[in-house]
C-alpha cells in the first residue's frame, strides 16, 4: 500500500507566498522546469527525499534548478558547479510515498529565482536566491507576437500526435509568461536550449524567441509530413509499375516476341567474349550472367549484377601502356619541371635505370617526404610524363574506412570498390603511375585501419594477387608504379613503413627558391593573370626581399602566393588603363603586399647571458629556436614556461641535473643553487614545443646565466643530452641547417653522430658553413661559449 501525505485543508495560492532569503535545492536531471508548470515528480535518493520530507514540514516551498549534466544516477554526488544558477521555486502540493521506496511528489513552479549563493548543508543543497523578476508588458508587438505563437502552436498540434487539449489550454492562460513557457515545454528543445528560455528575462525577447523555435519545429514536422506522403506515394508507384510489367512480360509472351533483358544479357556475353579477362574473372562473369538470366529484370537484384558485371569489363586486366624509358629524355623532363633536389633526381633516374634493364622487377615503393610546397607530388607527375604512363593521385588525407582502400562486399546496399579499383579503372590501363598522397595522415577508428589494407597493397610480393571486398576476384597490382608521399615518418605505422623506400626532401635555400621562382612561379602565374614579361617584371633583387621578408617556409608555396598577389594588382592597373610596363623594385613590395610580415630573428633579439640559440624541426621545415633563462633569489627552483611538451620539460630538467652535478667542473658555486631560482622560457608561447633537441642549448642558456658570461651569438645548436654529459644525435638535420642560413647563422653545434647526415646535404649548402662535432656537454660549452670562460 502506498502511504499518502495531503497538502493542509487550508488552500493556498504559491504565488502569494513570500519568497525566502534561502531554499533548498533539489536538482532536476533531463528536464527544465518554468513557471506555471505542474507535474509529479520521482524522487529516489536519499539527500532528495530528506529534502522533501523536511519541505513538507516547511513552508513547502524548494528550489527546483536543472543539472548541466544530464546522465547522472541518484547516487552520483553532484557539485555546486553541475548546476545552472537560475531555476523556479517549486511548490510542493502532494506526496506519495511508494513501497518500493521513491517519492513520487507533486510540484508546481510560480516563481523564477536565481542563486547568488550556496550555503554549507548536509545532506543536500541550500542556497541563497533571489526573485527574476516576470514583468508583464502590454504593448502591440507583444500581442502579435502572442497572437502567432497560439496560431503557430495550434497548427503544430493538428500536424503532431500532440493532444488537442494543448490549444484549449494555451489560449485560456492569460499570463504571456506561462503560455511561452508551456509552448517551449512542447517543443522536444535541448536541455541547454530550454534552460536558455528560462533565463530570458524580458518578455519581448522571450515571446520572439519561443516563436523562432516554435517555427523551426513547425518547419520540420511539415517536411516530415510531406516526406511521408511523398514516400507511400512512391511505394504506391512501385507497385502499380511492378504489376504493369508482369502484364507487360505476359502480353510479349503471347505475342512471342524477345524480351530487352535477353538483348542485353547477349550483348554482355558479346563484351566478355572480346573483353581480354583472367580466367578467373571470366569464370565469376560468366557465373553472374547465367543468374541473371534467372532474375526479373524488375527486382533489385538485376540491378545489382548488372553493376558488379560492368564493373568486371570495365577494369583494364590486360591493357598496358607502353613505357617510355630514355633515360637521357627522362633526366631532361625532371631537370625542366625541378630546381635542385639532385639525390632525388639521382634516385629516381636508378629507378627507371633498373625498370629498363629488367621489365618485370618488382621494384621499391618509393615514399617522398618532405615539407610542404618542396615538390613531392609534382615529382610524382614528371615520373608518369616521363614513363609514358597514366597518373593518377588518391588522396589519403583523413580516410578512416578500411572500405575506402579494400571496398565494400556486395552484400551492402549501395556497395562500391575501394579506391584502388577505382582508380585503376579511371586510368584505363594496369600499369599506371598511382601517388598515394599524404600517406601520413591515414586515421583509424571502429571502421577499420585503412594503413594495414595498405600493407597488402604496397607489398611487391604480394599485390600481384590483390582481392578487392566488392569484386572479391584477384587483381594483378605488380605493374602499378606506388609512389607515396609524407610530411612526416613518425604517423606512419612502422610495417607499413617498411615496406617503402623513404626518399627525404629537405626545404630549399633562398637561392633555390629565387630560381624556382624566376624559372617556374612567375611564369605560370603571369600566364595565370593574362599577362606577359611586357607587362610585369620583378628582378632577382626583388624576389630574394620578398623571400626574406613576405614569407618564411621550407617549399615555395607562399612565395607563389605572393608572386600572384603582385600579379593580381599590376592586372587592376592595366584594367585601370595603365599601358606602361610594371617594374617592381624592392621598395614597391609595400605597395602591392603591405608592411613587412617576417624579420630576421637574431636582429629582434637583445642579446645577453641566458640567451642560447637552438635548432628545431618542424613538419613544415626547420626553424631557430631561443632558449631565455633568467636567475633569481628563491629557493632553488626551476620554472619552465612556452608551452613546452613532456620530453622538452625533462629535456631542461636533464640539464639542470648535469650543472648541478658538474658544478666544480664548471666552474660554479655550489652552493649558489640554493637560493636562486630558475625560469627558463622558450619565446612564441603559443605554438607547442616538443622534442629532445634543444637539450644542449638548454644547458648553455643555463650555464650562461648562471656564470653571467653570454653564449656566442653566431652559433646554433642541436643535440640531446644525457646525465653523464653525452651528447646524443637528432633528427631533422637537413632541415635545420636550412633554418641556421636563414636567419643568417654559419657556425653550427651538431652531435658527433650526425656527421653522416651533414655530408648528405648538398655541397653548395654546406659550402662556407662552419660545423662543430661534439662528443659531450663540455666540449659543447667550450665552443658555445666565449674561449676560456669554462673551466677544465
């Protein structure tokens, strides 16, 4: 039996009552309650229902606030801030207590509250509130505004399953508020969103409001309506069709007459029997059109192998290109469409070389990678010119399906190839150029990982007997030249990988990039803007201040931007009707680009102790790092600010660790770490850093700070750092030699194990560059530093 509890006989109207200065707060989970609202509500915790029994021993009256967090259980404990600070002050009129231990209370809502602030209380939440005032304005706007959203609702209601006493009621309540409130309660609005009603204080605003939401929802339920309508209309047209062409196939049956589906099942035979198909192929075709025959060309099924069929003889299972293999032509091709990259022109020429001698090797997958804009994916385009072969790009960039590379199986509805198919049948032949672009940024999800499909495709071993989902027939793939392209190696997974060839492309110098530009950009650009070298000239010394001053990059991508740019105002000149020829000088760059964007960094920089220049790599190309320490009184702590990554941190924790345990050596006091601290800085604050690198500039920052004597401003460095003081080899080199010429810098710190990397950058880059091999920490310190300010 459930145990009741009435309200006192004496009746009473909640919205006469005073408010009080503190409530209890009862959260509401999933739902906003407003004003003029009521209904019963469940209550099964037990701090809930302590509240409630010691409401009804009150003046009845609580806070009813909804929780921003909408999964909860009765047992989740919730804090102060999982509350939204304006609610309704709830009456409460009834209580049932049930025998299987939950209240089931009745509420009603009269005023609307908000908390300006909690009070300590156990075991639920007390509060100090406020009332928000419900002004009621009489104006016309307010009245057509009423006026439509009764006459909005009222069309709602008859559209929906919504009970038509809903109008009745609306249109009986005369206070604008409560009939706003209860229209916005019928609109299945997000918790957020009902909570963002409530809290509009000025009827005006929150009359527009719910007639903006209340149009939205009518909006959707009539397309809903019309949806339905359109689709029994449509399944009333499939039907009628079905019937008409089974009369149709009986009438042609008496008549005697030859049914289209045979016509075209014969001339499907007609194009396997010329089609050059693997016998295996052949065998799943023919298979296929023998169960077509036996399939209603009304069904779906038709459909369906008609599909898979055209797919079949629609691939190219013999049909090759003839490859064009003049090694002296192919050297001219990529020295005509490249500036600079000699070990990769170097590469690829070894590449054709073999491919020419040997027809059917199973050569490499070559994996370009490099920063953006330095010509990855336009090597992949002279490669195919060169060869005499069809190119085609499939970019990978983001692709979480595994279906995206394998296909899906034609158990699906709507079931396609995968891109590889795909791709072969756009190009028309088996043995194309294919550039897997952007191989680093494959994801993977609850799809699948579309990188391990890769695997069998990238497998010279193994693609010769590729299987895609959809065909589910073997595909020969070891004609197909792959070539990859990555800006970076660390999102690769590692068997995939492996199976590549990785083939590095480092930024470009300035020189490169002003003959890049003279040679290529500014060409392709002029054509581009309908203008001529009669029209436009920008000089040598006007593209090497554009390069140092407009951009600031590995690859030459901005650089043309910024050649288009020029192009797109000298065009509105001559459309303005200037006839004379455009000469731009350095001095006019402002003209056409506006202020300088980039400065060279060491001239932005005071120099002093505890400032230590570092080399960094970044996916888009080296750059210089600066590494600031500053000392101070304290109690020998070490602050590190930059936003600096995990192995950065421990990368200057390392090397506080070896001055403090190399102090004597160093020249040091030891005891002067006791009261100092240290903040070491890494400048653009906002741009995370991570990575080991900087470990040994972080220890001649350190080191300079502390023995007040300043690190060499003509040197950059590079190299982690252990404990004992070794010093051990990085990545990047290339690209950071690139970034120490940039801003100027031709004497470098480079661990003794990098040599190798060093003497594969080109001769004419590393021509009048002066590099130190250090083996630890001190010999870093002694070249780092002025001569003979480190001891030992």
């Amino acid at each position: 039996m459930e145990q009741e509890q009435q309200v006192s006989p004496k009746k009473v109207d909640p919205s006469l009552l005073d408010l009080p200065e503190s409530l209890p707060i009862l959260p509401l989970h999933g739902f906003v309650f407003y004003p003029g609202m009521g209904f019963p509500l469940q209550v099964s915790s037990e701090s809930s229902k302590k509240l409630i029994d010691d409401v009804l021993l009150g003046d009845r009256m609580l806070g009813l606030v909804t929780s921003r967090r909408e999964q909860v259980s009765d047992d989740d404990i919730l804090k102060q801030e999982d509350l939204y600070s304006i609610g309704v002050v709830g009456y409460l009129h009834k209580l049932n207590k049930s025998p299987e231990g939950f209240y089931q209370v009745l509420v009603s809502g009269t005023k609307k509250i908000a908390i300006t602030e909690f009070l300590p209380s156990e075991p639920y939440m007390k509060a100090r509130v406020s009332e928000v005032p419900m002004e009621i304005v009489e104006d016309k706007k307010i009245e057509a505004l009423l006026f439509n959203i009764r006459a909005q609702f009222q069309k709602m209601v008859s559209g929906t399953e919504l009970p038509q006493e809903l109008v009745a009621t609306i249109n009986s309540l005369a206070n604008p508020f409560y009939v706003a409130y209860l229209v916005s309660s019928q609109l299945n609005l997000k918790i957020d969103m009902e909570q963002e009603v409530l809290e509009i204080v000025p009827l005006h605003d929150l009359l527009h409001k719910v007639a903006l939401e209340l149009n939205k929802r009518l909006e959707t339920v009539e397309m809903s309506n019309q949806l339905q309508a359109s689709m029994k209309k449509d399944m009333d047209e499939r039907q009628r069709e079905f019937f008409l062409r089974q009369q149709l196939q009986a009438i042609r049956k008496e008549l005697g007459e030859g049914d289209d589906d045979k016509v075209e099942i014969k001339e499907l035979k007609e194009r396997v029997a010329e089609k050059g198909l693997t016998d295996q192929a052949r065998a799943v075709v023919e298979k296929e059109l023998v169960r077509m025959e036996r399939i209603p060309p009304s069904s779906p099924e038709y459909s369906v192998s008609r599909n898979y069929i055209d797919w079949i003889l629609d691939l190219p299972w013999r049909e090759s290109t003839t490859d064009t293999l003049d090694l002296n032509q192919a050297e001219q091709d990529l020295e005509q469409d490249h500036y600079g990259l000699k070990k990769i022109k170097k590469r690829i020429l070894e590449f054709l070389a073999v491919r020419k001698l040997k027809e059917d090797v199973h050569g490499p997958i070559l994996c370009f990678v490099g920063p953006p804009g330095v010509g990855k994916t336009s090597l992949g385009q002279s490669i195919a010119r060169t060869m005499n072969r069809t190119f085609v790009r499939i970019a990978l960039g983001g692709v979480r399906d595994e279906a995206e590379i394998r296909g899906h199986r034609r158990t699906y509805i709507g079931a396609l190839p995968g891109r590889i198919i795909v791709s072969l049948k756009r190009a028309g032949a088996n043995n194309p150029v294919f550039l897997l672009d952007e191989v680093d940024k494959l994801g993977s999800d609850f799809r699948g990982d579309p990188s391990s499909a890769l695997l069998e495709v990238l497998d010279p071993e193994q693609n010769a007997t590729f299987t895609d989902h959809y065909l589910d027939i073997e595909f020969d793939l070891s004609k197909v030249m792959f070539i990859a392209t990555a800006n970076i190696l660390d999102t690769i997974p590692g068997p995939l990988r492996d199976r590549m060839e990785v083939v590095e492309l480092s930024g470009y110098t300035q020189q490169e990039k002003v003959a890049i530009a003279v040679r290529h950009l500014l060409g392709k650009q002029l054509e581009a803007h309908a203008l001529t070298h009669d029209d436009l000239e920008i000089p040598e010394a006007t593209i090497e201040a554009l390069i140092s001053a407009y951009t600031r990059e590995a690859g030459v991508r901005n650089l043309e931007r910024e050649i288009a740019a020029i192009c797109r105002g000298t065009a509105a000149e001559i459309a303005r009707g200037r006839t004379e020829k455009t000469v731009v000088t350095p001095e006019k760059l402002y003209d056409f680009l506006g202020p300088q964007r980039f400065y060279p960094e060491m001239k932005t920089r005071s120099w002093g102790p505890g400032l230590a220049t570092g080399l960094a790599w970044t996916p888009v190309g080296g750059q210089i790092l600066f590494i600031e320490t500053s000392s101070m009184k304290g109690r020998g702590q070490l602050t590190l600010t930059g936003k600096l990554g995990d192995v950065m941190k421990e990368s200057a924790t390392a090397a506080l660790t070896y001055i403090r345990s190399h102090a004597r050596e160093l020249g040091i006091d030891e005891e002067a770490f006791a009261g100092v601290d240290l903040h070491v800085h890494v400048p653009e604050g906002a741009i995370p850093k991570d990575g080991p690198s900087a470990g040994v500039a972080m220890v001649s920052s350190l080191v300079s700070v502390i023995l007040g004597k300043p690190v060499r401003q003509d040197v950059a460095m590079t190299g982690e750092i252990t404990l004992r003081g070794d010093v051990l080899p990085v990545g990047g080199i290339g690209e950071k030699v690139l970034a120490a010429l940039r801003a100027g810098i031709r004497e470098l710190i480079v661990p003794v194990l990098n040599e190798k990397d060093v003497l594969e950058i080109p001769e004419d880059i590393r021509e009048g560059v002066i590099f130190h091999y250090p083996h630890t920490i001190h010999e870093v310190l002694k070249i780092a530093m002025e001569q003979d300010e480190v001891q030992g």
